[in-house]
C-alpha cells in the first residue's frame, strides 16, 4: 500500500521538526524556507505535477519575522501555501494546517495581527477551492513557545487525520495543560483507566462518542432516561472494547445529577470526562414559535449543560477531567428559523468560554464546546421526512465547503480527541465540527 504523502512548507522551523517527526509514516517533502513569492511556487508546483506527485496532508509553519515587515512576511507565506494548495493537493478531502505562533510578554500585538489575517486568508481560500472541488480541510493552530513537543506532534496527527475529518475552517490554540498531565508517550490518545459520562448517549452523535471512548479504552457512563436504549449502547461500546453502566439521568433535573455524581464516586472513585450531549432543536420563522419554545430549548440545551457541570466538578476536578460540550454551529452564526434554538447553543458556547475561565480552569478541568454542522442520522429523518431530509441535505451540502454532511463517527472521533492527554493544552475554545457549513450559512 503506497504511503499518503505529505508537505511540510517552512521545514526548517522548530514547528516544521515536529510536523515532519508527527508525519513519519507519510512520504514527505520538505520545503526548508518559505518561497518568496508565486513564481517559485509555480515553478515547484509544475516539477511536482510532472512528476505525478500530490498530497494529501500539507502543513504551513511559521517564519520567526517581528514587527510590521514580519507580519507582512507571515501573511503572505500562508497565503502563498493555501493558494498552491488548491494545486497541489491529492483528490478526496485533502488537509491544509497552518501553524502559527501565539506571542506572550513584550509584543504580542503583532501576533495577533497575523494570526487574525491568517485566519480570514485561510477561511477565504478554502471557500475558493471549493468552488473548483477541491475540498481542503483547512484549519490554523495557534502554539504558545511552551507547548509539550510530544503534544503538539499529536496534535498536527489528529488535525490531518480521520479524527478531525470533518473539522474545517477552525481556528485553534494548543497551549500549556492546566494541570500537571501524564507523559504523552505514556497515555497518547488512550482512554484506558478513564470513566467518561455522555448525556444523550442513546442516538447519534452521543451514541457515536460513547462508541468511540469504549473503542479507546475508558468506561463510559450512559446517562439518559430510556434504559433499553442505554442497553443498546453499552453493548455496542463493548463490542468496541469497552466497558460501561447506565444512570438514570434527566439533565434538567439537579437531583438526577446528584444522584449521578453519588453513583459514579461510589461506583467509580472519580470521573475523567463529561460529554453535555443531551439537547433538543426547533427550528421555525419567529412569527411562528410562542415564548414556551426558547423557554424550553434554553432550560434543556443551556440549563441541562449547565448543571452537569456544575454538579460534577468536585468529581471532575479530582484528576484533571474535561468537558465537552455540543452545541451547533446555529449558535455561531444566524439562520433563518433559527431564533429559539440558536440562542439556547450559542449560550452554551458563551457558557463553556467563561465557565473555562472563570471556574473549571482554575481547579485544573478543561472546558471545551464543539459545534457540529448537519451531522446526517436517522432522527434527521425522523424529523422532517424522506423527501424533506433530501432537500435539506441537498441545500446544505451545497453550502458546506468540503461538499458533503457529516456522519455522527467523525464527531464521536474527535471528542474522543479531546478527552484525552493528547489534548491537553486544548481549553476554553468553541470548535466546529462543520466541514466549515458556518463560513457560508446560511
């Protein structure tokens, strides 16, 4: 089997070291400086063509400029990868990951600048590659100069592989953990030893998850309402590898999480992760929703969230746990119809960033929300019907920059990223899980 090949643009950086050690089962090209300008990346991307040669992971590293002629340099240098990426990417749904430095201490203005020009010039040339049918997978990561080598070399693997399949167009930071974590050679991305609660664990994109953690070792507490349901997971997470038990949990109710956290201390010991998954949706013009439906979504989507953590984090706090929460990229950007449920997701963004900063990071828990686009399932279905499904899904697929909906695996697959060691240094942040749907919706 041939190997996947790989491109590692600014190679001779620190950053570009790591990338190429991270990629080492991948037939690499090295690019040791950046090309000055479209000229001598015409010139290399015609010799790669002539040569047969495409790439399906290719990785942008940061130069060391400082001041405006460095910001200027920097902009430009990832612009340049992601306009000849469009040329030199293999068919299929190629990853493009820019990385840049997170400045801290005497000048951090000029970071920002570039990071934020970086952002928009990647989201741009993603949404023009499209257009031709190239479906990069386009995502920036952000490093602070104190970032684990060994964490940051998992994660350039888990943003260019089947983890993070469906994640394009986000925008994130890898920094320090906020508590002392076990070595990543030791853990990797391994759940053993873990107990994880998923709240809405009976379909979909908790079911996915639930599979997912099982698959990668850790106990998974099924927490929902419909035990022959929970049964059905729990096999299903065993067959992965997994072990698991259901709680009767209703999210809305604080006494059935209490109860939950005394099942899981007396059961378990502790808890290492929490998946708010649990949540309902209603979309309908405003003119048409009486007050009892955002009443109801914010009691059930933000409330539920809510007092999971809060009812948990005594637990969670005793080993470093993390949360993840499922919002919706409703929540980060308008849609028609979407008034009621838009708001209930997007206070479980704004939720998630400020119970990150403000009460779980300073006791060493993680606090992450991810926004999934259309996820494809049967409740999709269910809800709207066989001809209105397709309708919906053919709208929406138009819109999505990598051309397709998702399937509740590719989620499953990267909150079980982020539950894990590997990403520790991954907190307080709101990440789309979307084939980049928000950049373009509606």
């Amino acid at each position: 089997m041939t190997a996947p090949k790989a491109l590692v643009v600014n190679a001779a950086s620190r950053e570009g070291a790591i990338a190429v050690q991270a990629l080492s089962d991948h037939e690499i090209t090295e690019v040791r400086q950046p090309f000055a300008d479209a000229k001598s990346w015409e010139a290399f991307a015609a010799e790669l063509k002539g040569h047969g040669i495409a790439f399906d992971v290719i990785v942008h590293c940061p130069l060391d400029g400082e001041g405006p002629d460095g910001v200027e340099a920097e902009i430009l240098s990832a612009w340049l990868t992601a306009k000849f990426a469009i040329e030199v990417a293999a068919p299929g749904e190629p990853a493009l990951l820019t990385l840049t430095r997170e400045q801290r201490g005497a000048n951090p203005i000029d970071a920002d600048a570039a990071g934020n020009g970086i952002r928009f010039a990647l989201r741009a040339a993603m949404l023009d590659a499209s257009v031709r049918d190239v479906h990069l997978r386009s995502n920036r990561l952000a490093i602070a100069s104190d970032t684990d080598e060994a964490r940051l070399a998992e994660a350039i693997r888990a943003l260019t592989d089947a983890r993070a399949s469906f994640v394009a167009g986000a925008d994130l930071a890898f920094d320090a953990p906020l508590a002392a974590a076990p070595r990543i050679a030791e853990s990797g991305t391994s759940l053993a030893g873990r107990t994880v609660l998923v709240t809405g664990a009976t379909s979909g994109i908790g079911r996915a998850s639930a599979i997912e953690i099982g698959r990668q070792g850790g106990f998974v507490v099924v927490g929902g309402r419909k035990p022959d349901l929970a049964e059905e997971t729990l096999t299903l997470v065993r067959e992965a590898g997994g072990e698991g038990m259901f709680v009767r949990l209703d999210v809305t109710d604080p006494q059935a999480w209490q109860t939950a956290a005394e099942t899981i201390a007396a059961t378990r010991g502790a808890l290492h992760g929490l998946v708010n998954n649990a949540g309902e949706a209603k979309n309908l013009p405003i003119g048409q929703l009486s007050d009892e439906v955002p009443r109801f979504l914010v009691h059930l989507n933000y409330g539920g969230c809510r007092l999971g953590m809060d009812s948990l984090l005594d637990l969670l706090a005793q080993d470093g746990g993390s949360v993840i929460n499922v919002a919706s990229v409703a929540g980060m950007r308008a849609g028609y119809g979407g008034s009621a449920y838009g708001a209930s997701k997007a206070a479980m963004i704004g939720l998630s960033k400020s119970y990150a900063r403000e009460v779980a990071g300073p006791r060493g828990v993680r606090v992450n929300a991810i926004q999934p686009g259309l996820i494809w399932s049967d409740s999709v279905i269910d809800s709207l019907g066989e001809e209105g499904a397709a309708k919906f899904r053919e709208m929406i697929e138009g819109k999505t920059p990598i051309g397709r909906v998702g399937t509740p695996d590719e989620v499953g697959r990267f909150v079980a990223y982020l539950l894990s060691d590997a990403a520790a240094g991954i907190h307080g942040q709101a990440i789309p899980v979307s084939g980049g749907l928000e950049l373009v919706h509606p």
